[in-house]
C-alpha cells in the first residue's frame, strides 16, 4: 500500500509545474513567420460606378485572414499612381506578435475603412487590389453631384393592347414605351376528354351545349394536351357543377385535332430626357408594374460640374433609355436609335393626374 501512494506522488510532483494552465496555441515565433496577413474580396463604394473627388472613398473588405483578433496591429494602405490619374489601391494587415490566448476565427468580420483622395486631385479611376494583387473593383473619380429624381405613371390598360403597339404613356420629362419585338406562330396539339358532372345542382332539362375548355397555362407544342369538353346547359342559371364535381375519363378521347396560337415578344423601357452628359448610375422601380394602376421609378443621376471637361459624344445625347423588362440600359448606339424612332411614332397617351 505504501508502494502505490509513493508511486501516486512521484507521478502528481512530476507532471505538476508552477506554470500549469492552458497550453498556448501558438507562440511569437509563429506571428513573427507569418508576416502580413491577407483578404479575399472587397469593392469600393459598395460597386458605385463614381465616386465624388470632394469625398471619402469607402473601401469595403471581406474574408480577412489575420492570424488571430490578437495580432492584428494595423491596416495600411499600399497605394500606387500610374500616370497622375489612374490609383491602385492595396491593403496590407500588418501582424504583431503577441502571446494573448484570444478568438482566432480563419476569416475575420468584413471591414469598413475610408480613404481620403485630398492628396490625389487629378485621379480619374481607383482600382481595387486584393493580397495577390488581383483586381476587385474599380470606380470612375468626377466632379460633380448626384440627384434622385422619381417619376410616378398611371400606366393605362391600352398599353397591353398589340393593335395599339408601339405605345406610350409620358408625361412633360419621361414615358414608357411598350414596342413588339417578335411574334411567333405555334401549333398546338390536342384531344377531347369526355367529362360527366357527379353532382348536378340543378336541372335545365333537355337542353345541353358542349363547352371546351382550353388550359389557361401555355402548351408545350411537343406535347398533346388533353382538353375536356363539359356538357352546360343554355341557361346556366338553372344549373351548374362545382368545379371539384366534374370526373373526367381518360378512356374515352377524341380525335386529334390542331390549334394555332400566336406569341407575341414584347418590351418595355423608360425613356426619359436629361442634360447633355448627365449619366444615370441606378434605376429602381417602386412598385409592381401592372395595369390600371400607378408605377412608381427612382432614378439616380451624376451631375458633372463645370471642372468636368471629358464628355462622351458616343451616347446618344440627352435621353435616358432604360430596358424595363431587363432590367438594364441600353448601351448599343444602333439599337438605342431604334427605340427613339419608335418612341417618336408611337401611339401617345398623356399621364392621367
């Protein structure tokens, strides 16, 4: 028994120390070999295509490897002019040693910094480089302002009609122009499905028509769709069956038999006059486009200044033409002449107040 209690404190004594407590992870030597750390995604102005000379450039960064929340010490700016007028931007996260046990996630939360230009007035672009010096982001610098307009339309039921294409509604400064770009014409395939009522409400006698109807969803032309042809009475007052009573047999079809329908392409775009060299940065629509109602779109414009000498003659001037349906402007010079002839002989409808 004394053996083992000796053989017990032999074993306590030797594995005790003075400076028992968590084994550090990692030592200074180790911050020391890592050097700097690195960053995987950013943007600049959070993907604004300009940015004001007069203000703070915001640089936003992302999946940042820093080694620990302990051992970052700093983050600079490396930054490097070509020219006097295009600016790359690359941030360097300077690691200290230090032996504090802390929060060491692989990425750390995205950052915000902000980066004076007062030292760079004649910059004309910035881009964004990441560790490896691959290229995030870039931003056109200007002189200027920004302006937020909103343009409110009662978009009228005409505007759906193709007889009526192409159609505008406007008012003094902007319209929508709905203008068709295709049509197209498909044979569908299909058979009767015999139909029987399992409970009939009412009785109108002798008297019964035959009624197809056609599915409302569009055919698929490889395909045969099945169309039932329900038996109603002339006077449906007298009669009728609930939608969940009609029992449909598929044993019983009829001949194959062909409609023709037409598709028709069509879309939609903003129109809207500007001053000579004003640029549209975003277009946002406010509400749901549909008919009898209004539609609602905000416009985010660039107002250069009068220190600002560079002008793109390429654009076609003064107007604002903005694809509705995609989403995006139109930027080729031939089909955004197109719009504007049909846009000039378009059927036109004031705004209604």
């Amino acid at each position: 028994m004394f053996k083992i209690l000796l053989l017990l404190s032999l074993l306590f004594f030797g594995c005790s120390h003075e400076n028992d407590g968590p084994i550090p992870l990692y030592t200074e030597d180790d911050v020391l070999a890592l050097g700097e750390g690195f960053f995987y995604s950013g943007s600049l102005d959070f993907n604004y295509p300009i940015h004001l000379l007069d203000d703070s450039l915001v640089v936003y960064l992302d999946s940042i490897w820093t080694f620990s929340n302990c051992s970052l010490s700093e983050i600079q700016f490396d930054a490097s002019l070509v020219k006097d007028t295009l600016l790359f931007l690359t941030p360097r996260f300077i690691i200290e040693p230090s032996s504090k046990d802390c929060a060491a996630p692989l990425f750390r939360p995205e950052t915000t910094l902000y980066f004076s230009l007062d030292s760079y007035e004649h910059v004309r672009e910035i881009r964004l480089l990441n560790t490896k010096e691959k290229e995030l982001d870039s931003i056109m610098v200007r002189h200027g302002s920004f302006l937020k307009e909103i343009q409110t339309f009662y978009i009228d039921s005409a505007i759906a009609n193709p007889a009526l294409w192409p159609y505008r509604i406007s008012n003094d400064s902007a319209g929508i122009l709905r203008v068709l770009d295709s049509m197209k014409v498909q044979s569908f395939y299909w058979k009767s499905i015999a139909t029987e009522c399992a409970k009939i409400h009412d009785d109108c006698g002798d008297s019964l028509l035959l009624d197809t109807l056609f599915p409302a969803s569009r055919w698929n032309p490889k395909d045969t769709a099945l169309v039932p042809v329900i038996r109603v009475c002339e006077d449906t007052s007298k009669t009728f069956c609930a939608d969940k009573d009609w029992v449909y047999d598929s044993l019983k079809t009829g001949k194959l038999r062909i409609e023709r329908d037409t598709s028709k392409y069509t879309s939609l775009y903003y129109i809207a006059s500007i001053d000579s060299c004003t640029e549209l940065i975003s277009l946002t629509a406010l509400s749901s486009f549909s008919l009898k109602t209004n539609f609602g779109l905000q416009t985010d414009l660039f107002i250069p200044s009068s220190q600002e000498t560079y002008c793109d003659e390429e654009v076609i001037p003064s107007k604002i033409i903005y694809n509705l349906s995609l989403m995006e402007s139109v930027q080729d010079i031939v089909k955004a002449r197109e719009i504007l002839d049909q846009w000039d002989t378009a059927i036109s409808v004031n705004q209604e107040k």
